[in-house]
C-alpha cells in the first residue's frame, strides 16, 4: 500500500490594490522548486504576512493531510511570476484579491469557483461576515471570496487643538464643513491637507460626495456600465462641489504637489499645518508613526463624511477599502476545493487568526468582536472602526478598485485634472462617459 502524502493548498496573496494580477488556471497547481509532493504557495512580503504565517502553522500542525503553504515575495517579482505561472497553467488554489473589477474578470472568465453553496450549507460562517463586506465579492447574486484581513473605510481625521483654536466642531453637513473652510483660512490655517500628487486621495471625495447625493445606486449604474451613467445628476452636482472646494481654498496650498505614499499629508495635519484630512483607517498608523505623541495625547480627532442636504445617500454610508479576499480557482480538484474551503472557514477569523490581526492593527469584518477591541491598543479608534463598517447601510469598495483597471486609471487621470481646473465638471462627466464605452 502506498503511504498518502499530504494535501498542500496553494495561496496566493498580494496587498497591492491596483495592480493586483490574480491566478485560478491548474487543476493542481504544481509549480517547479516547491516542496516536492505539495503545490507552491505564493503570497507578498507585506499586510497580513505576519497573521498569514501564524494561520498556516497553526493549521498545519492540527491537519497534517491537508497542509497551508505560504512562500512570500516581494511585490514587483511576485507579480511577474504569477503572471508566468498562470500563462503555463500551474496557477494557485486559493488567491488573494480585492474583490471588484480586478475579481470580477476572473469570475467572467470561468476561473473562480462558487463558494455560495459552502457558504450556504453553513449560515454560522456566513452570517459571522459583515454583508456590506462580503458584497465587494458577489456578482449576479453569488459571492466569489471570502474577507481575510480588516476593514479600512475612509474618515475624516482633524487636528483638535486647531479645531478649538477657532471653536469649531466637527462638520456635519457639507455646509458645516465649506463655512469651516472659510473660519480657518480667515485664522491664517489651511483647512484640509491632501496628497494630490498621488492622484488616488482625489478619489475619496468624488466618492463620498456621489454617494451623499445620489446614493450607492448611481455608482452601482457606473459599474454596470449602464450607458451615459458617469452624466448622472449627482456625479454631475459632486464634480461641482469639487470645483467649489478647490476654488474657495479648501487644500492646503501646494496640495496637488504632495505625496500621500510618503505620509507627507499627515504630517501636515500632526505638524499643525492643516486642520483636516480626508484618509483611509491606515491614515491612523502612519499619523501614529509619524508623532506618537499626537496621539497619546489626545490631538487626533475622527468623524464621518458630512451628510449633504437633499442628497439620497445615508449618513452611515461609508467607501473606502472593504477587505482583501480568498477566492477559490475553478479549476481546483475536489479534494484541493474541501481543503481550501476548510481552511476558509474554519483557519479563517478563528480566535487566534483574529488576535493576531488585532494585534497588527487591522480591524476584521466579523461579528460580535466589542468585547476583543475593548482589549486592543487604542481601543477607542479601532471600535470606531469597527462600528463605523458593522453598521454601514453601504460599504462602498473604491472605484478604482471596484473598475476594470483600465477604467480605474482613466478615472484618476481626469479627476485630477478637475482637481487642477483644467477641466470642468461637465467635461470630467462626458470624457468617463466617453472612457466608459471604450
């Protein structure tokens, strides 16, 4: 009788948002240099590494027979490897992805596996996952990934000390904020610092602004590609309100000149030099990073985008980056299918998978987690975080994200130039539009 060798599953994992390229090809995933009898393992040198390799020792030790095997690289050469892996056919079992457009194409093209009847026959593993989450990766009704890391929506962060300097109060409203703007450019502080330089910050305000007006529904007509849907009234009247925000000095002077891959824009904010900065949940470590005593002392403060009056969209509603997913090839084996599956549910959000993303910062997108965030550092902002996506009525992936990378790019090219005046909001609608039906 021969002896039964251990079942290895494939992962691949990447933590970049827009270049991400995702692998389903192989039934087996059998790739030179590996450890023989198991398939490779692939995955970056960066966010959830650490929880990763936790993860996998754990799970390996309790099953033996259906071994997790991680090989980690770094981002560029990752990339180019999966690439060559997937065009001879010795791609992974499971992948990491952002879910989206980038996920989207590979389930249009056959490659990713269902996982709705896993998810079904098991409605405690289901309904332990934040639905506004587990959205970013379901298409026609059937959901294509699960979340493996924590949620990062995108808040309003101020400087408290400036905030009382010029009594004001965290804006509420989109009137709130524009008469803010003009209280602290009449003390001699710029409003809002932004790392223009980098393109994508732009994005969060083009978000949160047509989502206020118009609702997730006239988003969810520019991802369907519904034609003539980037001329929508409210993409229209948010391209307008940010032409009114640049026009009446709202950014710090210089600000299409910053990066914000660099902490630069938060710097501005922790150093005094602007009041206000509209950032993703990662903003908090690098603020953190950049003056610990900032923090510690209690400067930063946090609120949610201002509601805009007469808009469709709910105050709760929030955009930002909702989690990375697993997701499962198609072309996996049964048995390869059972164990990635497995590992999903229940090496996924266990106990100890979920202390070790606390314990790095990330803020998963599971239920019932208030009495384990109590006990975390900074206790205060990651329950903010967390309540702020548990209680979302829409939870809205970024648009660049969310797009075909192709799209995506188109957008932040023509965003900033609105953000630069060299273009109106009435040209910013009709050049998406005409980007959109290429």
């Amino acid at each position: 009788m021969t002896p039964r060798m251990p079942s290895r599953v494939l992962i691949t994992a990447s933590a970049a948002a827009l270049t991400l390229t995702l692998s389903a090809c192989g039934s087996s995933g059998r790739t030179p240099g590996g450890s023989g009898d198991g398939t490779l393992a692939w995955a970056l040198t960066q966010g959830s590494e650490a929880t990763f390799r936790a993860s996998a020792t754990e799970w390996n030790k309790e099953h033996p027979d259906s071994e997790i095997d991680y090989q980690y690289f770094q981002n560029d050469p990752y990339k180019q490897k999966l690439r060559t892996a997937v065009g001879a056919g010795n791609g992974p079992v499971l992948f990491e992805n952002w879910g989206g457009g980038g996920l989207k194409s590979y389930v249009d093209a056959g490659k990713v596996a269902d996982l709705t009847p896993d998810l079904d026959a098991d409605p405690a593993w289901k309904n332990r996952i934040f639905p506004s989450v587990l959205k970013s990766a379901t298409f026609g009704g059937k959901v294509y990934g699960v979340p493996v890391n924590g949620v990062q929506p995108v808040v309003l962060y101020y400087n408290k000390e400036l905030f009382e300097k010029v009594g004001a109060q965290p804006p509420k409203t989109w009137d709130d904020l524009l008469a803010l703007v003009k209280k602290l450019k009449a003390e001699g502080i710029a409003p809002i610092s932004m790392g223009g330089a980098s393109k994508w910050p732009d994005l969060m305000w083009l978000e949160y602004l047509v989502d206020r007006v118009g609702g997730p529904e006239t988003f969810a007509n520019i991802a369907a590609g519904k034609k003539g849907a980037w001329s929508d009234p409210a993409v229209l009247k948010a391209a307008q309100m940010i032409e009114q925000l640049v026009d009446e000095g709202g950014f710090a002077k210089g600000f299409t000149s910053v990066s914000a891959d660099t902490g630069q824009a938060e710097a501005q904010l922790y150093t005094g030099k602007a009041a206000m900065i509209l950032q993703g949940s990662w903003g908090y470590g690098t603020i953190n990073t950049g003056s610990p005593t900032f923090v510690s002392e209690g400067h930063l403060g946090w609120t949610g985008f201002p509601a805009v009056a007469g808009g469709k969209g709910d105050a709760t509603n929030i955009v930002g980056n909702t989690a990375n997913f697993f997701s499962v090839s198609a072309q996996a084996s049964a048995k390869e299918k059972k164990t990635a599956v497995s590992y999903l549910k229940d090496g996924v959000y266990n106990d100890s998978y979920v202390d070790n993303l606390l314990k790095n910062g990330d803020v998963p997108p599971v239920k019932d987690l208030d009495a384990k965030l109590k006990a975390t550092d900074n206790a205060e902002w990651t329950t903010y975080v967390y309540r702020l996506a548990r209680d979302a009525k829409s939870f809205q992936l970024s648009w660049d994200q969310a797009l075909t990378p192709e799209l995506g790019n188109e957008l932040l090219t023509h965003l900033d130039q609105l953000f630069l005046g060299q273009i109106s909001p009435e040209q910013f609608c009709a050049q998406m539009d005409k980007a959109a039906a290429k």
